[in-house]
C-alpha cells in the first residue's frame, strides 16, 4: 500500500508534467536552475562537513586515535587535530566503506608485481654487468691485405696448412705484448703467430648426422659441461664453420659423451659396451656417407668429450679411438687411448649457472689476510684422496683437509670462501685424473696443487703449467706440507700474479671472446693438425 508522502510525490509529478506538455515552459531558465542546483549539491556537502556524510550518520562512536585503510598501509594525517579526531570518530577498517577509502584492486596488485619482476631484472642486470666487469677485452683482430687474403683463399686446405706450418716455424719475435703475458707460455711466440694463422686461415665442418639429445644437443650445467660448451659455440660460429667439406681441414663429429650417457647407458649395469657399440656405428656411418673420412682416415676428425667415460666410448672402432684427435678431459697416457702431441686435454669446469658462466670468477683476498696453507674438501672417491686425508685431515692447523665439507664449517665459511682465503688449493685426482678443482682454483685465485700422476695438464703444449701450479707426485703426499712451506715467498707472489693472468684463457664467457676458452681448446686442435702436417722436401 502507497504511503501518504510517495501518494504526494507521484500526484506532484504528474502536475508537473501536464505542466511542461500544455503550457509555454521557459527552457533556458529550467536549465539555468538545474545547473545551480547541482553545483550547490556538490559543493555545500563539501565545505559544510568536513568529514564525508557516512561519519555524520553511520559511524559508531568508536574511541580510537589513528586510522587504517584496508590494506593496513596508510594512516590517518597527523594534521588532523586531536580534538577533530575525539569530536569526529573515524570508522574502523572494518566498519564501513567510505568513497574515500582505497581498496586493494587486480590493477595494484599486478602494478606491485611489475614493480618486482622490474627489481629482479635489474638486479640480474647489475649481477651481469659485474659479471663482464671481470673481463679484460682483448684487443680487435689486424685487418688482413687483400692481398694475403687471396692468396689464402686460393690454397687447398693440405696446402693452407702446409703454409700456416712454415709461418709457425719462422715465427717473428715477440718481446712484449700488451694482452698477453710471455711467462705463462712455453713460446709466446709460436703461440701468438699459431694463432693468428688459425683465425685467419681455419674453416670446420660439422656434420649435420646424428639425432639430438645425443648429437647436437649442448650439456652446458655440472662438471662436464666444457663439451657442451665448445658444442654450443662450435656450431654457432660464423668464423670458423664451413658449409662446404671441401674446403674444411678439420672435420668435428658433434656429440655429447654425457648426453650418451643418459640416453644409452643402463643404471647400474657397469657395462659401457653399449656406448662403444653406438659411436662405433656412427663413425663407420659417417665413413659409409661421405668420402671424408676415408681420405685420411679420420685424421682430420676430431671430437670433444669430457665426461669419464668419454674415451671408453671409442673402443670399438679402431680408426676412431687411434686416428681422430679427441679432446678429452680423462686425459690420461697410461691407459692406452689418450695420446700425448695428437690428442688434447680438455679443461673440466663446474658450470651451476649457463646463465651467468663467470660467476664467482675472482675475488682471492690479499696474501697476508689468507690464514689457510692449503685446503681440500670433496668425496672420497679414487686412491688418491684417501691417502691425502690419512695423512692431513684433523693433523695441522694449517692443512685444512676434509672429505665432504662438514655444515657446521661451510655455515661459517663457504666452500667458495675457503678457496679464496687459502694460499693453495689441494687439487687430487678423483676416479679419473682430471678435477673441475684445477679450474675452480683458478678461477677463485688460489694457487692449484696438482696431485694425479699420468694426467696431461690442459693447453700443455703451449702453457707452461709450472710459472701458476704446483704439482705434486702421488708418493709425495706425506711430504705435502714439506713442499709448500719450501716455495720461497717471492716465487708464490710471481705464481700467483701468473695465475690472474691466465685466468682470462679458462673463461667461458657469455659470447665467445679472443684467447677465451673457446678458442684455447680450437686452438689445440688446430696445432695439433699441425703438427702431423709433413712438409715436402723440395
């Protein structure tokens, strides 16, 4: 039933209505006051009460000195008197919603989100940049004549290496070069004329055989992540890669001895014949497809391997395990396969982070605040390492030898943070000769202690190992300490300034650099051609 005062209103409406439809209505002055009336409905509220019409009839009488917004993060202005505040009681954030109070939508929420993925990527960025920071660029490539250049081009690969052989023989002198450093090789000379020639003559090529994840599939995280690495970079290379075989002197079969290992090895089965039995299908495969391989008979092949098993691998076909240069980092003479002057031995590096390769690089504290000798900790695995730790764990202050590195010591001191405040970093061979520690140890600034007998040291054929490392025979261990202690402090200064320089050859930088790596490892192979190159008489 329609009460007294709606019965008013409606009979008011239709009046004004029959109004406005029968009579002459002055439009302008009807506009004119429902613009005033307006702006006086907006304005009078405004001015008149200075606290919003839900506190003037809704709000509790509620005794509180500040206010909270419902997103607990803003407080009531401190200009608001205490008199207006007890006077006018605010509504608690649970109370009412007034037109004022600012609620936390999808918009803010994903804003606040932008704002931290913004932070993250900067701080990412900066992490990079300092990252790159540690590098020292090396200087650009010399332009080549055109006329060397054609020359060059006009030669077939046999004779561009027989060529490039000749030129190393009669390497110009070398007395100071402002990139790198004379005491750190055996022959800066040699070494720098090898090089420019291998960069301006040198063409490889890949063959496209082989299904991923074993071929072409780059393993770039753990301690075999040097083969991935080279694979990666290797077949990116607009430098160094030829489309066409014939005019190639190095051909590389790309496939990942880890990546194998996952896909072909049986768990726990101790059985490795399978592995040989797949890489000795593919090089006769490779042989049966192209005429490459029987031309020298696998001479000019080489492949990049440096998970353990890697030379186990080869077994099977006795072309590819006697013929084919193998980089590998089981670089080991004694058993058979690898071969000191045509093989490589190939530096093991940790990498934990693809993104960020150069990470931890640098940072060794000076030598008098360094408080360890010598340090060492990892699993006891191989027979050198438990003789290292019968004789020095728990036995000197100074030799901090451990297995595993116990909690309750990397809390305080990381493994990273030993290595950095340690003069020398034991680094003993595991079930294999070679250790991602010789690396780690360069690249935190502690002078390495080789212990592995029968391991050909990485670059040996152009580095001279002993102006930055130690190494120290197998029988040797007892007297450890003896031999430490016996380098004056003048040759461990010299060492350890040798091995910041040598740094920068054992980086994996984010895009390949000059002398990086990289180009160490391609490098070694390239001489290693070399030198089985015979030179005619005549």
């Amino acid at each position: 039933m329609i009460g007294n005062r709606e019965l008013f209103g409606v009979v008011l409406m239709r009046e004004l209505l029959w109004r406005c439809a029968w009579k002459k209505v002055d439009w302008r002055k009807l506009l004119f006051l429902g613009v005033v009336m307006t702006i006086v409905g907006v304005l009078v509220p405004t001015y008149a009460f200075p606290h919003t019409v839900n506190m003037w009839f809704l709000s509790p009488p509620l005794a509180v000195s500040s206010y909270v917004s419902l997103n607990g993060s803003m407080q009531l202005r401190e200009a608001l008197t205490e008199a207006r505040v007890q006077q006018f009681p605010p509504v608690s954030a649970a109370s009412v919603l007034s037109p004022n109070t600012t609620v936390p939508s999808k918009n803010k929420r994903a804003k606040v989100s932008r704002t931290r993925n913004s932070l993250l990527k900067r701080r990412k960025k900066k992490s990079k940049e300092n990252d790159e920071s540690k590098v020292v660029l090396p200087p650009p490539r010399s332009p080549i004549p055109p006329r060397m250049q054609r020359f060059i081009w006009s030669l077939s690969p046999n004779d561009a290496l027989i060529y490039a052989k000749r030129e190393i023989e009669h390497a110009p002198v070398v007395i100071d070069d402002p990139y790198l450093s004379a005491h750190i090789f055996r022959n800066i000379s040699v070494f720098k004329r090898s090089y420019e020639l291998m960069e301006t003559i040198l063409k490889v090529y890949i063959y496209p055989d082989g299904d991923k994840p074993i071929f072409h599939q780059p393993h770039l995280y753990g301690i075999y992540a040097s083969e991935g690495w080279f694979m990666k970079f290797m077949e990116a290379s607009r430098e160094f890669v030829s489309r066409d075989p014939e005019k190639a002197h190095l051909f590389y079969l790309p496939y990942s001895a880890r990546q194998l290992e996952v896909a072909v090895y049986v768990p726990n089965s101790h059985n490795l014949r399978p592995l040989s039995i797949f890489m000795r299908d593919y090089a006769n495969m490779i042989a049966a497809k192209y005429p490459y391989w029987n031309r020298t008979h696998g001479r000019d092949h080489f492949l990049v391997a440096c998970h353990d098993w890697g030379p186990y691998a080869l077994t099977m076909h006795e072309e590819l395990t006697k013929n084919t240069m193998k980089a590998l980092c089981n670089a080991d003479v004694s058993e058979g396969i690898f071969t000191a002057g045509q093989d490589v031995s190939l530096p093991e590096t940790t990498i934990r982070s693809p993104k960020r390769p150069l990470r931890n690089v640098g940072g060794g504290i000076r030598v008098s605040q360094r408080p360890i000798l010598a340090f060492f900790a990892g699993n006891l695995h191989g027979r050198v390492r438990p003789t290292l730790l019968k004789y020095w764990h728990n036995k000197d202050d100074d030799m901090k030898i451990y297995g595993p590195l116990p909690i309750g010591i990397s809390r305080k001191m990381t493994y990273v943070q030993h290595m950095k405040s340690s003069k020398y970093c034991i680094c003993p061979m595991g079930y294999e000769v070679n250790s991602p520690r010789i690396v780690e140890a360069i690249y935190y600034e502690c002078v390495p202690v080789i212990i592995a007998d029968n391991f050909v040291l990485p670059f040996n054929e152009v580095l001279d190992w002993s102006a930055f490392s130690v190494v120290v025979a197998e029988k040797d261990i007892p007297k450890l300490k003896e031999i430490l202690l016996a380098i004056p402090l003048r040759r461990y200064l010299t060492m350890l300034a040798n091995l910041k320089t040598v740094q920068k050859h054992f980086l994996w930088n984010p895009r390949p650099l000059r002398y990086d790596l990289f180009h160490m490892i391609l490098h070694s192979i390239w001489f290693s051609r070399l030198n089985h190159v015979q030179i005619p008489q005549s």
